[in-house]
C-alpha cells in the first residue's frame, strides 16, 4: 500500500533545488506550497510518529513563524540530502531527522532564557513562585526586574512600540510574569513559556472571577474579563533577543487581588505543583480554556470554551462520551434534582448545535454564565480532592461517585481504599 507521505516527500522535492550546498526554492508560488505540504510532513511526523516527545526531550523546538518550515534544522539537511540521494520514502526522513537530533542534543548546549509579560493586575501580598519541570514562575513588580527593563536595545524597541500603539509596556504600575528557563533554542523556550504565562493567568482570572456573573444591561454582550498575556519581553542569557505580542495593547482595566484572593490562587498553585503527572496536562488545558471563556468577546465562542474546560477536567477521551462528561460534572453534587439535570442537558444540546452545526449565535449570555457556573466549582472539586491522585483512580473515583447507592458523606475515607 503506498504511503502517502512518500508522495508528500515527492512533492515538496520537486520544487525545491540546491545551490552552492543551499537548499533553495525557485520562486514565491513553490515556497508556498512546499510550506503548506512541508506542515503536513512535519505534522505526520509529530503528532503521527510522536516526534514531539524527541523535541521535548532535548529542549529544542523545530519551527519559527518567520521562516519555512523545511529550511529550519533539523528538517533542512535531512531534505537536502534526500534531494542528492534521490529518495523519497518518509522512512529514510525519520532516520535523518534522528540522526541530526542527536547532533542537536550534542552540539547545541541549555541557555537560560527569560521571559517578561507585563499585566494590569496589582496586590499588597506576594503571589507564590511556581516551579515545575525546570521553570520557574514568578509574578513580579517593576522594581524587582529593573535590570531588565533597562536593557537599551528593548528600550529602543518599546519606544517605537509605544509610538505605534500608545500603549505603555513598561511603567511601575503594571506587575509581569517572570518564566525562567534552560532550552537549547529561543523557540522552543518561548513556547514552553507562553503555556505557562497562560497557566498562571488562568489561575488568576479563575479565582477572580469564581462565583461572579457578569452581566451586560445594556449594549452586546461584553467578555467577563480583560486578563490576558498580550506582549511578551524575551531574553537569552540576561540579553534581550525579541518583543513579540499577540495584541498591540494591554487590557485596559486594573485588577486589584484581595489578600483571600492571593491565598486561594498560592493553594492552587501549590496543588498543582503537586499533582499527579500524569492528569497535570489535563489540569493546564482545563484552566487555559477556562481563562479563554472569560476573555472572548462571541458568547458561542465562550461557552464552548467553558464546555472544553468540562471536557478536560472530566478527563474526556474516546472511551468518555459527552453524556459521561454530563454525568461527572453532576457526580460531586450531593442534591443532583431534576432541574439541575435538565438544565445541564438543555446545554449539552446547545453544545452539539455549536459543535454540529456551527450555530454559535444560540448560546446566549446567560448560557455562557450558567456553563461559567458548572465548571466552576468542578474545576475546585477536581484541583483540591483529585489533582494527587493518578489518572486510572480518577475514574475508580468517577463511578463511585456517580453510583446512586454510594454514600458521598464518606467521600474521602472511601477514596482511599479505591
């Protein structure tokens, strides 16, 4: 049976020549269709032969926004020599990949990078410092990293930013996210980085805006909330190498934390920090979803962010049906009545009119308070009761819990003989 992405192979060399030891492409037409078909190679070989954990393993990411993908090592020299040997089987690929893998992990040593995000949020007490896996992560005020900021390259940078944009990046009112890590690339270390921004404001807005229903009296619907990591200050070994942002401003409002708040999102953090590895990715995409159902600004948008969030906390896979993610978002109630019970089916049929039929107008304001309202709590339930246990007794826990006969007053004392 002929493997497709031999033929993918096939195509992308067509196009491609080498000059003077260069892998080239000969006009603008090629290098876009060689970085269409060039993704979906390098995307069968992550995803499909779980290359991604080879990258992860060296610290080391494989692509750039700025540049093809297939002219980025360590893809580069295993296509040119492919096109010189004339072959065009994904296998011989794979070993090549490999081989320059190796040469990457050998050759290329760990620097530290840092990396600033500032945002509008202002405290009187110290957020915990997270760390977890070899990165730090640290809120900090405008004093703290001033050596930083001083740096003259990113101030000349942020002064034609600000002039841009009219937004201040730097200024002793704002905080910033300080993630500190060792990668043996800045682009590896700047993804590594932005999922844990993300994650740390995640758990920020999630402890803000807990058991807070907003609701727009007059004019659209508005966001919940403004808290996001916009722009992002990237330095390799103290110098500054790059300012990259998703959104040319900040959020305009301040976000005073009150000292329970501050308590509440250190218990998490520790919790998480805690956690069993192996439902640690699920707990990260359950509060990032989360956060991006508070910030977008389509209601349908929002609540199936919400749903996600549901979905991830619930431990959702093939073997998990949606009706099964219904059922333990109920499972911690103790009064599971017939009105709750309706109430989470009238949004799980508003969820497969989204998902099924891409009408993302039906979800209202008010449905995406009512799914805010659900995973809430689930989300606590999940961080503080389950979070230190493995994933295969998350699902013993599951269907004690949603056993009619079991008797949820002696919830902890049971799960410890599971």
């Amino acid at each position: 049976m002929t493997d497709f992405r031999d033929d993918l192979l096939r195509l992308i060399l067509d196009k491609l020549t080498i000059k003077n030891g260069i892998l080239t492409l000969t006009n603008q037409e090629n290098f876009l269709k060689t970085q269409r078909f060039g993704i979906l190679l390098i995307s069968e070989l992550l995803e499909g032969e779980h290359y991604q954990e080879k990258f992860d393993a060296i610290q080391y990411s494989w692509y750039a926004d700025s540049l093809h993908p297939l002219l980025f090592e360590p893809f580069e020299t295993a296509i040119k020599e492919l096109k010189l040997e004339k072959k065009v089987f994904f296998q011989d690929f794979k070993k090549k990949v490999d081989r320059e893998l190796i040469k990457i992990e050998r050759q290329k040593k760990l620097v530290e990078f840092d990396f600033f995000y500032p945002i509008r949020i202002q405290t009187t007490k110290k957020l915990k410092k997270m760390e977890i896996e070899g990165i730090s992560v640290e809120i900090k005020n405008y004093q703290e990293i001033e050596n930083f900021l001083s740096n003259p390259q990113l101030l000349s940078e942020i002064r034609e930013y600000e002039m841009n944009y009219s937004t201040q990046l730097i200024h002793p009112s704002l905080s910033y996210i300080h993630i500190s890590l060792f990668a043996r690339n800045l682009w590896y270390a700047e993804r590594k980085a932005a999922r844990n921004a993300q994650l740390i404001v995640s758990i920020i807005a999630y402890i803000e805006n807990y058991r807070v229903m907003w609701r727009t009296l007059i004019g659209p619907p508005k966001p919940i909330s403004d808290l996001d990591v916009e722009i992002e200050l990237a330095f390799s070994e103290k110098d500054f190498v790059n300012l990259f942002y998703k959104n040319v401003a900040l959020g305009k409002k301040n976000h005073k934390l009150a000292n329970k708040q501050i308590d509440d999102i250190n218990r998490i953090i520790g919790l998480f920090e805690t956690s069993d590895q192996s439902i640690r990715d699920f707990i990260e995409d359950g509060l990032i979803a989360y956060h991006s159902g508070t910030i977008q600004k389509h209601m349908g948008y929002a609540f199936v962010n919400f749903w996600t969030s549901a979905e991830r906390f619930c431990l959702k896979n093939h073997q998990v049906t949606e009706r099964k993610v219904m059922e333990r978002l109920l499972s911690p109630l103790l009064n599971k009545t017939g009105i709750t019970k309706n109430e989470l089916k009238r949004l799980y049929k508003i969820r497969n009119k989204i998902i099924h039929e891409a009408d993302y107008g039906l979800a209202t304001e008010y449905d995406r308070n009512i799914m805010q309202f659900y995973i809430e709590p689930f989300i606590a339930f999940f961080i503080e009761k389950l979070s230190k246990y493995p994933q295969k007794k998350i699902e013993r826990i599951f269907q004690f819990l949603n056993d009619p006969t079991s008797d949820l007053s002696k919830f902890d004392e049971i799960v410890e003989s599971l």
